[in-house]
C-alpha cells in the first residue's frame, strides 16, 4: 500500500495507507488533518470510535480530490502514528494538559 491525501465531500482531509480499487480506494489508519493556530497542521484520528483504522472502502462518490502525499508529510504521519511518540495519561496530568 501507499499513502494518500483525500478531501472528502464532508470538507474532511485523510491522509491514509491505500490501494486503489474499483469502487473507490481501500483505506487503513486514516488520520484527519486538523488545522491549528499560526497555519500550523496537526493529525488526529479519523472516526476514532469507529473500527475505520482496520480498513474500509472510501467511494469515489465521497471523494472530492486525491492526490500522492509530500514526503515530510509521510514522515510527520508515521511519526505520529508510533505509538513511542504519544504522551500517556501520566505524561499529559504532569504536563497540566486537558485531554478533550
């Protein structure tokens, strides 16, 4: 598989490993892009309550655009997909972080 960027009729963006097929594109551990302050990019997971990560069909029809993904992109999304990389609950009470 590869990665791909998708905007999705929802106004969603999805970076994911994917496979086209017939009826769309094969997706697995989809993160959502989320724009921050000062033009800042950040991911979070794409219908965490959901089993999406283990893989779905994206249809053409929700799909507005699809387009390879950038390098530092690929990069910064498997950084952030490595669990080595996330803080844990202790972490984030030190940090006097909220969890949302």
């Amino acid at each position: 598989m590869e990665f791909g960027y998708f905007k999705i009729v929802t106004g969603e963006e999805l970076i994911a490993l994917c496979k086209k097929t017939e009826d769309g594109w094969y997706i697995e551990d989809p993160a959502v892009l989320v724009h921050l302050k000062d033009y800042k990019l950040g991911l979070a997971n794409w219908l965490p309550y959901t089993k999406v990560h283990q893989g779905r069909i994206l249809p053409k029809t929700a799909v507005v655009f699809a387009t390879d993904v950038a390098d530092d992109m690929i990069e910064y999304y498997t950084k952030w997909r490595d669990p080595e990389n996330h803080l844990d609950e202790s972490e984030v009470k030190k940090s006097n972080t909220t969890l949302a």
